[in-house]
C-alpha cells in the first residue's frame, strides 16, 4: 500500500528539515548512529498518535530541534515544528477529498496545534477527511523491543478479537469455570455478609490478556521468558499482522518499525527483509523501517511491494551558520547513490558489504535455481513415465488422462520424434532426462510405418502392433503403438483394401469427429494440392488402392484419414476435439485405462 506518498518534517529534534518524495510500500531508512533515521518515524507516530515514542507525549522543549532554536533566536523568529503528509485518497473517499490531499500539523511554542489540509474542506468534506484519518492505525515499534512492547501488542490482539462471538462464549466460559472452583469461598462470604457473592470478571479484560505467553518449541518453553531477544522480535510483524486482521473495522495500516534485525543473524535478517516486503505488497499496509543492516537494503520487492531506500545524515551548522546538508534524507534507490552518500557520511563498509552480499545472493540464487532443476528431474525420474513422440502430444496427452481420471502423478515426457533404430531410440530417452530402474515405463508411438519401425526395433519383429497390448521389453519397461480400431476408421480401412501393416494413425485422429471435420474443411479448401493427393505413406501403395482412397466424398471420415491433418491445423483441431470430450467414449477411455495399467507400479 502506498497511503502517504510524501514526508515533510522540520525542526522536529536533530530534523532542520527532511522531504521525502516517491514513498514505497516498504521504505527504508539507513545512516550513522544519532543521525536522525528514527526521528522519521517518531514524526509519523507524533502526527498520528500525538505522541513521540510510545507511551512518551509531545514536549515542546525537548523535542523542538537546537538547531532551529538557535536560528530562531538570531532571527527573533516564532518557535514552531510542522509536519506535512500528502496522502494518496482510497477510492472510497475520493468523490468527498479528491484523489490527493495534503494534511499539515503544526506545535506552537504555547501549546498551540493547528491542523491545516490542501484543498480545504469544510461541512459534511471535513467530516469524510476526519473520518479517513480515524481509519488510519500507526503503529510504532522501538529500537529496544522490552516485554512491555509484547505485552501491548497481546491486549491490542485480545481487543482485536474480543468482539468475535467465540472468543466471548469462550472467555464467559472460562470466568464460569473459576467460579465452580471457587464455590466454597463464594458460599462462606454471602453467609458472613448476608448478600450475594460471585466471582466476576474484570471490567477491562485486556488487562488479564496483558501476562499470556506463547509456548514456544517441541521444548514448550516461555517465549518471553526463557527465548533470545532474536525469536522474540520475530513475532512481532506476526502479531502486528493479526492484530490488523482482526480489527473490528477496516482500517489503512502503517507500521513504523526500529532496527528489526537487532538480535538476528544474517540470514535471519534477510529472511525477515522478505517478509516485511510481504506484508508490504497488501493493499492495506504501509512499512517504514530503520536499519543498519545490508540484508535490509537488499529486501526484494516480493508481490507488487515497491522498496524505497533513503539515506538520514545529521543536520549541522556549517561556519556561515547555514544548515548542511539542506536535506535530512536523501533516496538511495540504486548502489552507485548509496555509495556517494555513504562513504561521504563516513559509511565506507557498508556499501562495500551490501555489494558483496549482492553478489553472494545471486550465486546462491543460481545454484538454488539449478539444485531445484536437479530435484525436480531426480522426482520425475522416480516416477511413472509415459514417452511420447512430439510436441502435440506432449502438450494434450495430460489433458485426456486427466479427463478420464488417470493419476496425475504420471510424468510425460517426448522423444523429439521416432527413434528409427536402438541407438537413437537410447539417445532420445538420455535428451529426455534418462529413465529410473524402478520406475514403470511405456513407450508409445503413433501407429505408422515409422512407429511400428520403432517398436520392432526394441521389441523385435513378433511384437504386437495393434495398440491393445503392450509389449514388454525388460524390468518395467513396455513399448505400445496407438490403438486404431475406431469404428470410422475399421470402415476406412475395409473401403481400401487397407491392411494393419500399411495404415497411418497418428495422435490427432483418436479425436475425430463431425466437427473436426467441418474445421479441416473450411480452412483447407483453398489448399488445392492437400486436397488433390492421398498421404504419401497410402499413395505407394497399389494403385487399386489408392484409387478407392481418392474417392471418399470431401468432408468425409475417410477422406480425411486418406489425407491426415495438415501440420498448420494440428492445434486448432486438437483444441477443438479437446472441449468436446465426453466419458462415454469408450475408445478414448479405454484407451486411458490401458496406458494407466501399463504404468501401475
């Protein structure tokens, strides 16, 4: 969420002044220790929450900035501290303030706060304006995160909850329980003080949700008492998070958090980067962070989160009495900025550090890449396997097994075409990725000159080429072609003296229906020499035969059976045949089963 498009701060303690422009979703704040990086988010928290830290209200003395002091008393100027935000406007508040407003809070000297908002508003807009603050939660979590910090956050996570229905039968419930135990001691009050006498809850039960713990571990331990400062900390944008789930009301939250890796390691920190750039890419939360770690500077832009870095360099009086730098903070979107500034504050590790674990995350990225690669044809090689020829069949075998039930752990992979002899036929399977031991095989191929090639050439001449058995060539390893009797092309084969040795059936013509016949029909007419000749493989046959093939009426099963579908249409009609596929065709299911008890394990 990008609510708060623009920051500007002045004179708020070491701040002179700081204008932060182009706000993220997740922004960052780095610079030296005393440089002013929390002063950013004590400003969010002042303007929302009216308080400084936690717990801490405002105090003109204290937290108006010395160098403004000074400057003010050499002017004679008023004493002042303002802070502006321009917020985005969500769309449900746009037709009353408009798609951007600007929001000023200024703290005079005598106690004097002045709110001031561009457009101005009055009447029924300045109550929408009002109301769009009132739905804006800023939450502040400081640098030293003691257990007064948990324990708020657990009575805002009991406050959160408390008006579910559950949550309120269960507490009544638990209350009734203390009673029964108690019974005796209630019983002897009411008869020493002649009335009745109860247990009953307190008035404000946050108060008793304030000392809950969490169990933490196999071990069950005392998060809060027995767990490092490290675990701990981790909880917090969890609890943060449900906290704002929960709330009674949809609200915009923004969250202001201090040196969240304080207690992490490395890889702990960057593990928490991302999950701040997470939380971040919701359309109902804004993050502001400080930090002093490269793991946080390298917080990836997880989901649709843009990450703002800005560099924080203390505001100091130069020999002419100006204020250097004029800005506060300055945005280190890109490596080649944060080093500039960096090294000119006297940083020069960290740039140094941020590139070197920049390089570290991209090797590692890589070899991730390539080890989830290796997992992944290691998984698949230990799986059924179903080897087919091409690049059609690869992309529609899963769809029909799928379609008639068969299990989805099959893995399918293609030969990149018909083996025509052993040696090719082992190559093709190595290209494919190998094949496992254990793991049930089949190869199956169209049922053409060249398929039925190819199965003989590992099955030997005997092998059964009808495509309803399979033949078995070793331990879990079974070669098939493509069955063929669809009762349209039994006909076909009768019409023209046909014989089972000579056919051609590829993939695509399991498929063939009315439609399919009606789409080859309308985008082939034009293709004159398609239409005039059989397929090559039935025009050597005898002439007789091919002279029957010839006259099957245009439009027909069988002339397009003596044709084949042309390459450039393959897709379509597959697509096509694909959204008509029906559970009562047994030719298609049946041979789904076939392929499915060839590969049981």
């Amino acid at each position: 969420m990008q609510l708060i498009k623009k920051i500007e701060v002045n004179y708020l303690r070491s701040i002179y002044s700081a204008s932060l422009d182009n706000i993220g979703d997740l922004n960052l704040f780095f610079g030296r220790n005393d440089s002013g990086k929390s002063n950013i988010l004590r400003a969010l928290n002042l303007f929302f929450n009216d308080q400084v830290e936690p717990g801490q209200y405002f105090d003109f003395q204290l937290d108006m900035s010395d160098l403004r002091k000074k400057k003010a008393a050499e002017a004679k100027g008023r004493q002042f501290i303002w802070i502006k935000l321009t917020l985005r406007v969500p769309e449900n508040y746009q037709k009353s303030l408009g798609e951007e407003v600007m929001v000023k809070k200024q703290w005079n000297r005598d106690g004097e706060v002045t709110f001031t908002s561009s457009p101005q508003f009055s009447g029924g807009k300045s109550g929408r304006l009002s109301r769009f603050f009132n739905e804006i939660d800023f939450t502040y979590i400081p640098a030293i995160k003691d257990i007064s910090v948990y324990a708020d956050l657990i009575e805002r996570m009991y406050a959160s909850a408390s008006e579910n229905s559950e949550m309120l039968a269960a507490t009544q419930d638990f209350i009734l329980a203390i009673g029964r135990q108690t019974d005796t001691l209630t019983k002897q009050l009411s008869k020493i003080f002649g009335g009745k006498a109860a247990l009953a809850p307190p008035t404000d039960m946050a108060t008793l949700f304030r000392n809950l713990d969490f169990a933490h571990g196999d071990d069950g331990h005392s998060l809060f008492k027995q767990k490092g400062d490290g675990v701990k900390a981790r909880h917090l944008p969890e609890l943060l998070r449900f906290i704002n789930e929960n709330a009674l009301r949809k609200k915009f939250f923004i969250w202001g958090f201090e040196e969240p890796e304080n207690s992490l390691d490395l890889s702990a920190a960057a593990e928490e980067a991302r999950r701040f750039s997470a939380f971040s890419a919701r359309l109902d939360t804004q993050i502001f962070i400080t930090s002093h770690s490269p793991a946080f500077y390298l917080a990836p832009s997880e989901g649709q989160s843009e990450v703002r870095r800005f560099f924080v360099e203390k505001q100091l009086l130069d020999d002419d009495g100006e204020v250097r730098p004029n800005r506060a903070a300055s945005p280190i979107d890109n490596l080649s900025a944060a080093d500039d500034l960096m090294s000119a504050a006297g940083l020069l590790q960290l740039p140094f550090v941020i590139r070197k674990l920049k390089e570290q995350q991209t090797s590692r990225e890589v070899l991730e890449k390539e080890a989830a690669k290796l997992r992944e044809l290691l998984d698949s090689v230990q799986r059924p396997t179903l080897f087919v020829e091409g690049k059609h069949d690869l992309g529609y075998y899963p769809k029909l097994l799928s379609f008639y039930g068969v299990k989805s752990s099959i893995d399918i992979r293609q030969l990149g075409g018909t083996p025509n002899n052993l040696n090719s036929f082992l190559s093709a399977v190595e290209q494919a990725g190998g094949m496992s031991k254990s793991a049930p095989k089949l190869f199956l191929f169209d049922n053409d000159a060249s398929g039925r090639s190819a199965l003989k050439a590992i099955a030997g001449n005997s092998a059964n080429t009808t495509g309803k058995v399979a033949n078995k060539v070793g331990e879990n390893i079974f070669v098939a072609t493509l069955p063929f009797d669809r009762p349209s092309f039994l006909d076909f084969m009768q019409s023209g003296s046909v014989s089972p040795d000579r056919i051609k059936f590829p993939f695509e013509l399991m498929f063939l229906d009315d439609e399919c016949l009606d789409l080859i029909k309308k985008h082939s007419s034009k293709d004159e020499d398609w239409l005039d000749h059989i397929h090559e493989e039935y025009f050597r046959q005898n002439q007789k035969c091919s002279v029957k093939l010839l006259k099957h009426p245009v439009g027909t099963a069988g002339w397009l059976y003596a044709r084949m579908v042309p390459d450039h249409l393959k897709d379509r009609y597959l697509s096509s045949a694909f959204q008509r596929l029906s559970v009562t065709d047994t030719f298609l299911k049946d041979f789904s089963v076939f392929i499915e008890s060839c590969l049981a394990p």
